[in-house]
C-alpha cells in the first residue's frame, strides 16, 4: 500500500516553494483511481525562472 499523499505539490524555483503556471496533473493509484496528489506542469515560463535561478546561483554562489 502506498502513503497518502494526497496533497498538491509546489515547483521549487531559486529556493523557493511556488505554484506552476501550467496545468496541474492530477497522479492517481493505478489500482483504485484513487487520487494521490496534485502536481503542477511547469510551463516554459517557470523553466525560464529556473534555469535563470540555476545559472545565477552558478555563476554567484559560493563552491568549494
């Protein structure tokens, strides 16, 4: 048996926990159709702000 996770889940852009600005797609037990969580679908926006969060923490962060 699976956990319950039923809730919706959140992008993580630049540290911080956001809604996506595509759909959201619903994952379900396959067994049961029991919905299990809600997941956002990033749209080309948010993967823009992510790979623009990624390249700045690159370029400006501390690395050992």
């Amino acid at each position: 048996m699976l956990p319950r996770m039923d809730r919706d889940w959140h992008l993580l852009v630049g540290g911080e926990a956001r809604e996506g600005r595509g759909a959201t797609m619903v994952v379900a037990e396959p067994a049961t159709g029991e919905r299990l969580a809600g997941v956002p679908q990033a749209s080309a926006e948010d993967l823009d702000d992510a790979l623009s969060a990624a390249l700045a923490e690159f370029e400006t962060g501390e690395w050992p």
